[in-house]
C-alpha cells in the first residue's frame, strides 16, 4: 500500500476578517441573491410522496395522556428504538 502524503499541519487560529469583508460589499442584497438561487432552481417531475399518514385521534389520545402524566416512557423501549434507527441509517435502508 502505498504511503499517505499530508499536506503541512497549519496551527488553528481565527478565522481571516478580511475574507468576509472582501465578498460582503461585492454582492447584492440578501432578496437578490435569494432571487438567483431560486431562478437556477430545476423541480422535478417526480411526484411527491404526498401527506404523511396521521391518525388524528391517535394523536390526541397520546398528547393528552402526555400532559395528565399517564402516558408511558420506558427508557430501554426507547433506546431500541434510537438503535435501530441508527442502524437502518447506516445501511442505507
């Protein structure tokens, strides 16, 4: 395997003002800017995937029980969960 060449290590510092100011006074106001981003914008003819499916009552069933204190948390039911999401993230799933 052939050797991994780095550039030189550079000491962390502040970051250069004069780089900011230098591009701060050649640019337009925010809305124009804004304005040409959004004509360079290319929408899709792919469909949407549409409103997410809630149930409302459900929804409310699970707030209310929320704030009377009666609902649930199981702390092991919930890192399962946190895992899970975490690994189907990494594959790609």
């Amino acid at each position: 395997m052939p050797p991994i060449e780095v550039g030189p290590a550079r000491a962390i510092s502040a970051i250069d003002n004069r780089l900011a100011r230098e591009t701060r006074g050649q640019g337009q106001g925010p809305q124009k800017a804004r304005d040409q981003v959004d004509q360079t914008v290319v929408k899709s003819d792919v469909p949407t995937a549409g409103e997410p499916p809630v149930d409302a009552e459900r929804v409310q069933v699970i707030r209310k029980a929320v704030e009377s204190g009666t609902y649930p948390i199981l702390p092991a039911r919930i890192a399962d969960a946190v895992i899970a999401a975490s690994v189907m993230l990494r594959s790609g799933e």
